[in-house]
C-alpha cells in the first residue's frame, strides 16, 4: 500500500488548503483523524506556511496533528517567490 503524505498549505490570511481545497479548522481536524484511521502509524504530514504567515496558524495545525496522534510531520516556510497569484503558498 502507498502512503501519500498530506500537504497542508496556510496562506498569509491563515487559512488552510489540502489538494486546492480550502478548509476550515474542524474539516481540516476531521480529515487529519479521517487519515490516520486510513492510515494507521503511517499518515506523514507536511505544513507548509507562507512565510507572511502569522506562526500561530502553523503551531494550531501542529497541534490538530499530535490530537490526531500523527507524529510525522514537518514544517516549511514558503517564499513570497513561491506563492500563488490566489496567495495560497
């Protein structure tokens, strides 16, 4: 079975986007507990944050990972040079 890795993408205005796909906090929680059902011990995480954004949306989406019991997840900040027109990292 192939693993794919969840891309969680914050923008400058805080808000989240998995696959291109805006969501609000609680979707985004109850997908991250949705995948670790899917994927048990296994589902890996990258949070990716425009580097405007204010940090506390990077540590709240940390923190919806380790309640979801997932434990592999990394951190990126992205550029200004790397953002989108729609200003989605």
């Amino acid at each position: 079975m192939v693993i794919h890795k969840m891309i969680i993408n914050i923008n400058t205005r805080g808000e989240f986007y998995v696959s291109g796909e805006k969501h609000s906090e609680a979707q985004l929680a109850e997908r991250l507990r949705r995948s670790v059902v899917d994927n048990p011990g296994q589902q890996p995480v990258v949070i990716r944050g425009d580097e405007q954004a204010d940090w506390k949306y990077i540590a709240r989406v940390m923190s919806l990972c380790n309640q979801a019991k997932i434990s592999d997840y990394r951190v990126a900040v992205v550029p200004e040079e790397e953002r989108s027109p729609e200003g989605q990292p």
